[in-house]
C-alpha cells in the first residue's frame, strides 16, 4: 500500500510541505534577495508585520472584498441553481455558457473585464454614455474599484458555486418537495422549509471553499487595479506579492504569507466548528 | 505638497481611472482624443499618426515637458550568466542591434539610442516625434544612482496616489510615505534603526 501511495506522497511533499516549511523557515529570518547575508530575526518579522498600518489595512481589505464576493456568488449561485432545477429544457447548454467565465484563465479574463470597464471608451462605459448616463468611475474611484473587483470576482467564481449547489439539488429527494406541495406550500415556503433546510450541508462546504480559494484573490485584481487605487484594493496576497517579488524581501513575505496561513485556518476552524454545531451532517 | 496638491486638483479633469492606466491604455486616450495632454513612450509615438487607430492625425505635436528635468529611463539588455560561454557570439548580436543601419531601420520601432541617428534630419523629417525626443535628452536626467530606488518609489507613490483620489490628506499621506521609505531604506541598511 505504501508503495502505491509513494508517487503522490512524493508530489505532495514536493509541492507543499516543502513550499509550507520553506516559509516558516525563512519568515523567521532577515532574508533580503538583493543581499548575500541572511540573518536570524526571530519573530521580527511578524511584530513588524502586526505593527504595520498597511498589513491591517490589507487585511480589512481581504475580509470586505472576500465577505461581499462570496456572499454575492452565493446568492446568485444559489439562485441561478434553483432557475436551472426549474428548467425543464436546455439545462446543459445554459449551464454551459454559465460555466465559461470559470474555464477563462484568470489573467485573460481580466484583460477581458479591463478592457470593459475602462473609462470613457472601455464597452461599458460607452454603453452607458451612449443612452446619456454619465459612468462612474469603476476603477479609479476607490469605492468604485472595490465594486468592480467584487463583480469580477462573482462573474469568474459564481459559476463553480451554481454548479455545485445544482448538482446538490439534483441529488434531492422530491418526494419531500411533492409531499410539501399536496400540503399546500407556496414556492418561498418550500424554499425556505425545505430546500434551504436540506442544502444547508453544501452551501457552508462550498462557502468554507470559496472563502479560503478568495483570501488567494490574486490575478484579476492585478491586471484590472494592481490593488490600487491607492491601497483601495490592495488584498493581502497583493501586499505579500509587492514585498516578496518586488522589494524582494522573502523573510517579511513568508511570515505575511504564514500570518494568512493562520487567519485562513481559523476562518475555515470557525465554519467547521459552526457546521458541526448546526447538524453534524456536514463533514 | 503642492505639487501634488495640484495633481489632487487637475485629476478632476482626468480621464477616467487614470490610477490603473499605463502606456497602452494612454495611447489610446490620446489616439481616441479622450485626453488633452500627458507623457507618452517614445514607442507608442507612432501610433497617432496611424489614421487607423488615430482620430488626431496631424492634430498633435511632441514637446518637451515644460521646465524639463524630467527622469530618463530606458530598457536595456538582460545578459544570462550563461552567455559568457560563447562571448563572441554575444558581442556581435550586441554589435548587431546597436549599429547604424540596425537603429536606422528600426526608428519606427524604438528611439535609436545613437545620436547620430537621432539627430539625423532625415530620421526627424519621417518620424516626426524624434526631435522633441531628442531636446528631452537634453535637459532630461537620469534617475539617482540608488539601487533601491525604484522600491522606495513603489512605496512612496502608493501614498501619492492615495492623496491624489483622496483617500488621504496630502500631508499625511507624503509622512506615511517618507516614514515607509525611511524604513525600507533603515531595513537596506542606510539608516541606523
């Protein structure tokens, strides 16, 4: 059986517990690329790292752009399941197209979404001058920027979850719907008593999910605001991206990478601890 | 402060989300008429005279930036360690790209770095752009010899951006930006922590 195992093992070793111990290791170290010295910092690193306004400022960064996308997916995903769980024809094909913007590389998609919402002539804003609506400025103004990142997060993401919360739906037991109906139950009654109550299990995996793949929220930012403007979009991956790959300073990365590590893990602790309080069927 | 106070103030008539824009995105502002005036690559220069992609052919003009001083940069060659196995090779392709006829037959492509071509009439006359080039050459200057300073800049102009949308007040964002640099610069050693 070992041996069998050995290949993967092998792979996973290579590929993330080396990676993993590589920057625990190096996160307690002054580690400059530009410099031959490396020298032991012990936990300098992190407390410059917790002392620093901008690493809170990333951090709430994280949290509203990661809190508002996964929400909106949900919500749309959630929807858009449903819609197709009603459809009684051409499910594959609409679930098709929905899934495209999941199968676009991310980096291509950006430059896609940039090129949308650009000002003056980027397609959206000349859609919107062309009916005499004056456009916000989507990428420039920092609220707006936020918005922005959020939608194309949600139009890159959402697909996966409608996927996923369909496939749920379609393993459900219509008995308890039709049973429902007989009694007279109306659609949102259903809803609410019985569909939300029985995927309960699902949406928090897929929400536990998307919340840790969102705190890596990385390639649209960069391509559609580089986290600006200012710091206005600057998540936590960008900020350990700008301190690792360009100031080079590969100490302060791996502790700002293993302080991630560490909110990501007690986010996805607290959905689990919740999941297993709410109904035990979840994990 | 009040250089970028004037910045913060003449943003209100720039194009939409400038902060996120580079040369391509600027070339085309221009090219579409959406922007009045800015800096331009040397190398997207071409395009405005394209009645392809312009809607200002003939309508525009080059000049040097107003009191000059501004910074000369350039791209340069990346020489892998390996090259010195075959160095002959690498000092004729070098040899190659840099002479005369190479830099005169690729004007419409990069600004020839020879002077000679720059600054040869006939170059001028074609490409209509090269003699304001050339006067920036002039007054321009190089950006300070500081291995970090590229970095301190990155720092310091996410500060400068945050005052020009208003994020911050200038003065406190030109603090937090000279404190980040300071400390950066103390981490490389230039200061005493």
């Amino acid at each position: 059986m070992w041996l069998f195992m050995a290949p993967s093992v092998l792979v996973i070793a290579l590929v993330l517990f080396y990676p993993f111990f590589s920057a625990v290791y190096y996160s307690f170290f002054n580690y400059y690329l530009g410099s031959q010295a490396i020298t032991f910092a012990g936990f300098d690193n992190y407390t410059a790292l917790l002392s620093e306004a901008r690493f809170w400022i990333t951090m709430g960064n994280t949290f509203f752009i990661v809190g508002a996308s996964v929400a909106l997916q949900l919500v749309l995903g959630l929807a858009l399941a449903l819609a197709l769980y009603a459809c009684t024809r051409g499910v594959r094909l609409i679930s098709l197209l929905n899934f495209l913007p999941h199968v676009v590389t991310p980096v291509v998609g950006g430059i896609f979404l940039k090129w949308i919402f650009v000002g003056r002539w980027g397609l959206l804003d000349a859609t919107l001058i062309s009916f005499n609506i004056f456009p916000p400025d989507w990428l420039g103004d920092p609220d707006w920027a936020r918005f922005t990142v959020i939608m194309a997060d949600t139009w890159k993401f959402m697909p996966f979850l409608m996927l996923v919360l369909y496939a749920g739906l379609q393993a459900f037991d219509t008995a308890l719907l039709e049973a429902a109906r007989i009694d007279g139950a109306s659609n949102w009654q259903l809803l609410w008593h019985i569909i939300l109550p029985m995927m309960k299990p699902l949406i928090l995996f897929v929400v536990a999910i998307r919340t840790m793949d969102a705190f890596r929220f990385f390639d649209l930012i960069y391509v559609l605001t580089n986290g600006g403007p200012g710091t206005a979009t600057e998540t936590i991956t960008l900020y350990t991206y700008q301190i690792g790959f360009r100031l080079l300073e590969v100490g302060r990365a791996s502790a700002l990478g293993v302080l991630t590590l560490i909110v990501v893990a007690m986010m996805v602790a607290l959905l689990i601890w919740f999941m297993q309080r709410r109904g035990r069927e979840a994990f | 402060m009040a250089a970028i106070d004037l910045y913060r103030r003449l943003s209100a008539f720039a194009v939409p989300g400038f902060t996120s824009q580079a040369n391509d995105e600027n070339t085309v502002n221009f090219a579409q008429d959406v922007a009045a005036t800015g800096q331009q690559w040397a190398t997207r220069c071409a395009t405005m005279d394209n009645p392809q992609r312009s809607k200002v052919v003939g309508k525009i003009q080059w000049a040097v930036p107003p009191g000059g001083r501004q910074a000369i940069t350039t791209d340069g060659y990346a020489i892998s360690k390996f090259s010195t196995k075959n160095k002959e090779m690498l000092f004729r392709i070098l040899a190659k790209a840099l002479d005369e006829d190479s830099q005169r037959g690729a004007a419409d492509l990069a600004t020839p770095t020879r002077r000679a071509v720059l600054n040869d009439p006939a170059i001028q006359a074609k490409f209509r752009w090269y003699p304001a080039v050339s006067k920036c050459l002039d007054v321009g200057e190089p950006l300070p010899a500081l291995a970090e300073f590229n970095e301190a800049a990155e720092v310091a102009c996410k500060r400068i951006v945050q005052a020009i949308v208003g994020q911050m007040p200038v003065k406190a964002a030109l603090d937090a930006g000279a404190a980040e640099v300071v400390e950066l610069l103390t981490r490389r050693g230039y200061y005493r922590g």
